[in-house]
C-alpha cells in the first residue's frame, strides 16, 4: 500500500481542495489521475486489503433534494474505507433555499466538515453552494449534469475496451441531458469518440455542444450528433443509454415514450454495432422502454461493474481533494 500511497501524495497537488462542480473545469491530466488512482484502489478492494486512511477523519456533508441508491451508498461507503464519516441530510433536514438561505447553509457546513457533495435539482444551487463555502463542493447530479457518473462510466469503458483514446468509440442513445452532458466534456477530454442520437427538440444543450468541440479540437476525438440512432450505433464498440424520463419530468411520460420508442436499445439496434459491442446504462433502468429486458439481462455485468466503480473512482475523489 505504500506504493498507492505515495502515488496519491504526489498526484494530490492537482486535485487538492478542488471543487467539482462541472467537468469544463476538470482537466485531461485529473481525470486521468483519478481513474489510475480509482483502479488501484479498486485493485485493492477486491484484495480485501487495508484501505488507506487518513490521518484524522475527515467528515462529508451530503445534501440530498432527489432519492439516490447509487450515489448515496457509494459515498457513504467511501468515507467508512477511509475511516472518514459521512453525514446524510435529507430535504426535510434542511430546505435549501427554502427553511434556509444557500449561501447560510454553506457557510455552516465549512465550519464542521470537510467537504460537501449535493445532489440536486437545479445546477445554480450547486453554484451557489460552492462561492459560499469554505470546503470543497462535489456536483452529485444537477439538472446540468453527473460528473461523477461520467468517472465510473470512462474507468468501466477502460476495463471493458482498453484503454481510453481516438479508437475507442461509445454512442449514446436517448436524452440529452445530465449524463449525456457529463459524457460529451468526459470523452472529449480523454480522447474518446462519441455519437449521441437525440430525438429532434431533446438534444444536449448549446454550451456542452461548443465546448466539447473546442475540446474535441485538443485532444483529437470526435463529437457527432444525430437524430438517427443506427447511424450513431454503426460500428460502435460501447452503447450507453438513461432513462427517457428523469425526476420532475413524470408529467412527459406519456409524449416522451412516443418520441423516445425509436432509440430503445434493443438486439436490432445492436447488431449495428460491432460485434461484441457492450451496453452501458447508468441505472435505474426501466426495462421496456429505453432498453429491453433481454438486452438488460445480456449486459447487466458491465452494468453492474459501473455501478461498482461509483464507489472506486468517488472514493478517489474524495482521497485526491481531502489528501491523505
């Protein structure tokens, strides 16, 4: 472990007290830190070796205004391989925004923990949390997008295909939305091509388009959206989908099925890509709509293993921004 150990002391400087609020502000050379320091850790775990520890605990605050499996177990697991606590608030413990002011809400956590993660509804209460605070802010999902989904999601496409760079292809289906966002700033700075098929009207938003050309033009990878699925498909060696319908947009349902039906990832779609291709999903997966059941059960390994590598590539978040 001393060999992780100094990796991580000597990587550290880059990460050291550093929001993650947006992935545009996250460069090619972190992002490649902590997923070697994620598959290390990973490595480990799986040896059910001592993880390492810090010093003196440190303390995550985790503030929550949406449900979360994933995200809350893997922090919460995070800090107790670290020896570190982790403190879990609820909407009703606090009202953000409502019972009590952002800005006071940072403000009070800075003086007792070490960092806060949110999860939450609008991208400029995250914004806001972090100007005020004192500590480190880490982006657990906003309506903008999942940065820490796109960590797991780049380390199980290294695991699954090789390593990351021009001739690693991925095509996203559905939504343009949060993880889609998360996707297209991840790929773009790591090198990897991406195809994104949205239906008219559903498309990633403007700003994420400029950026990840401008980032496309640095690293040499490839940005193309489309309407049409079979084209994004076509050759691909990863498919990603999410949910067509997020939290808040359960009023869509219904006109989002209909516009949503032909991006189901299912074996005719498949057979586009290249043979052996595997399937991503973020989860939860509403089986029927954006994948079929058959397709969630041939791929839920690699599923799985990303829902698995929230916890490694988190825990090395939370190692490279508090120090060890």
């Amino acid at each position: 472990m001393s060999t992780l150990r100094n990796m991580i002391t000597e990587d550290v400087a880059m990460w050291r007290k550093k929001n993650c609020i947006t992935l545009m502000d996250i460069s090619r050379e972190q992002i490649g830190t902590l997923l070697h320091v994620a598959a290390e850790l990973k490595i480990h775990d799986l040896k059910r070796e001592v993880s390492l520890r810090w010093e003196y605990p440190r303390t995550l605050a985790m503030l929550f205004q949406k449900p979360s499996l994933r995200t809350r177990v893997s922090f919460e697991v995070s800090m107790a391989h670290l020896q570190g606590h982790a403190v879990y608030l609820n909407p009703e413990d606090v009202g953000l925004g409502i019972r009590e002011a952002v800005s006071d809400v940072a403000g009070a956590l800075s003086r007792w923990v070490d960092a806060i993660t949110a999860r939450v509804f609008s991208h400029s209460t995250l914004e806001e949390l972090a100007s005020n605070a004192t500590i480190p802010v880490i982006n657990a999902l906003s309506d903008r997008e999942h940065p820490i989904q796109a960590f797991a999601d780049l380390l199980t496409l290294q695991e699954q295909c090789g390593m990351l760079g021009n001739d690693r292809t991925l095509a996203y289906l559905g939504d343009g939305n949060n993880v889609l966002h998360a996707l297209m700033i991840a790929c773009s700075r790591m090198g990897v091509n991406l195809r994104a098929a949205c239906p008219e009207g559903y498309g990633p938003a403007e700003d994420y388009i400029r950026a990840t050309q401008i980032i496309c033009g640095i690293s040499g990878a490839t940005f193309h959206l489309t309407t049409d699925p079979v084209e994004a498909v076509e050759g691909a060696e990863a498919l990603y989908t999410d949910v067509w319908t997020s939290m808040g947009q359960e009023d869509e349902k219904e006109h989002r099925l209909k516009v949503f039906t032909p991006y189901q990832v299912n074996s005719a779609l498949l057979r586009h890509a290249l043979p052996g291709a595997i399937v991503m999903h973020c989860l939860p997966a509403h089986r029927g709509e954006e994948i079929t059941a058959h397709i969630m059960a041939q791929h839920q390994t690699v599923m799985l293993d990303q829902a698995e590598n929230r916890l490694h590539t988190q825990k090395a978040l939370l190692m490279l921004i508090l120090g060890i």
